[in-house]
C-alpha cells in the first residue's frame, strides 16, 4: 500500500474555478486498481465547509 498527499493552497487558481484533478497512473498486470480520495475544507472566522470525494476511474 502507498499513499501520496498533494495539498492545494486555497488561492491557487492555476487550473480555472473547478476542482478537478487528473492523474496519470499504472499498474501492473493483475494488481488491484488503486482508490483515489480527495478531501476539501475551508473554514472562515466561525464558518467552515468541507466535503470528500472519490475518484473513479474512467
């Protein structure tokens, strides 16, 4: 198992105003196809907002 991080800043806006992310990947023949999670919070004074998603391969 591995697990990669990959953190955003928040005033990123390089890739426009969606959250969506592409990943380039492979594996071996046989191996299991890997699982894909994101995870956004934002929070603001008393206020925060948070969501998680799962890729899905395609």
């Amino acid at each position: 198992m591995e697990t990669i991080e990959i953190i955003i800043d928040y005033e990123d806006d390089e890739g426009g105003t969606g959250a969506n992310f592409n990943f380039n990947w492979a594996i071996e023949k046989y191996s299991h196809k890997p699982l894909f999670e994101g995870v956004m919070i934002w929070t603001t004074g008393h206020q925060g907002v948070s969501f998680t998603t799962t890729g899905v391969n395609l």
